[in-house]
C-alpha cells in the first residue's frame, strides 16, 4: 500500500473520520436542561444569591468537569451530587455548552477591598487567566460573588474541598487576603 499516493492517503484519513461518532454539545438542549439549575444560579446562569456560583461565562470543561466530580461524589454537594447522578454525557457536555454561551455576570466587590485584593492577584492569573476568565480546566473567577470565592477558598484551607494546588495557595493566605481576592475578582 502507497501511503505516499494522495489520494490514498486523503481517502484513509477520511475513512477515519466518518468511522468516529461525533459528539457536538447542544445550546438548545442545553437551555432546557438548566430550567431546574435558574433556582439556584439564576436564569442564564447569573445567581443573585452570594451563595451560589455564578455559572455564566464559566469555561465548558470546568462545568463538565465538576458535574462529573458531583455525579462520581468525588466533590461533596448535597444539593448538586443528586442533580448531577441523573445527568447524562450528553446533558453535561450540553449544559456546558450553555451556560459557557451566556454573557458573564458581573457580582461586584467591596471597592476598598477590590483594590487591596489587585495587588494580590497576580498570584491567580497563571491559571485562572490574565482577565481571571478562566483557562480550560480552571474557572472564571471574574463577575463571581466575592462571599462565594471567599467560601471555596476557606473550603480549600480547611481540606474539604480538593484542588491540587488550590489547597497549597489557600494555606498560604490568611481571611483578609481571601476577603480582598474575593471582592477583587466580583468586582471584574
């Protein structure tokens, strides 16, 4: 066989192509499925309430991500771990897509505090985007509620909440720093 000849070789490419299923995330079916998710993060995923996540604008693989953490149990939720048990591949993937579609929130900050907390920042832009957009795996942080950032940062340090290097950050910083990264990234 002549691998070399183009034709062949386009053809065998192609071949390939056509034998593997497609997956593409669906926005609409995605829409749908986040009916019963507007109660807590809100519609279009902007929560008005500190408590929950903002999930609009947030970086598809880290939703996938983390609802897969809350179906395996891996991350603790007794609200998100049932929600999560019914969803399927496909429903994941879909939600993401949405909610990933949707124009960021922006949940504000302290100003006082915003301002103390920029100059601590720099330390989260490696992963979390020079914006604090997120980058892939890791989330946005920018336009999420400072009581929430603040929270999951405490939930580091305290170990209930696993995160690789999260953990090691969050040991490093005291109430104040997190009150001041918290009111910095609503404030963006």
């Amino acid at each position: 066989m002549d691998l070399l000849n183009p034709s062949l070789f386009l053809s065998l490419i192609l071949a390939c192509f056509w034998t593997l299923p497609i997956f593409a995330a669906d926005t609409a079916a995605g829409e749908q499925k986040a009916a019963i998710c507007s109660s807590c993060h809100g519609p279009q995923g902007k929560s008005s309430n500190p408590q929950w996540p903002n999930l609009a604008a947030q970086q598809s693989l880290y939703i996938i991500n983390q609802l897969k953490a809350f179906k395996s149990g891996d991350r603790q939720n007794t609200l998100m771990q049932p929600l999560a048990a019914n969803l399927s591949e496909e429903d994941i993937n879909n939600l993401a897509a949405y909610f990933s579609s949707q124009q960021a929130a922006k949940a504000g900050g302290d100003p006082t505090l915003a301002k103390s907390g920029q100059a601590k920042a720099a330390m989260c832009m490696g992963c979390h985007g020079s914006s604090s957009e997120g980058n892939g795996l890791f989330p946005r942080l920018a336009g999420q509620h400072p009581e929430y950032l603040e929270q999951q940062l405490k939930n580091y340090k305290q170990g209930s909440r696993n995160g690789g290097p999260m953990q090691a950050i969050a040991a490093s910083l005291s109430e104040e720093d997190m009150k001041a990264l918290a009111a910095y990234f609503g404030s963006l």
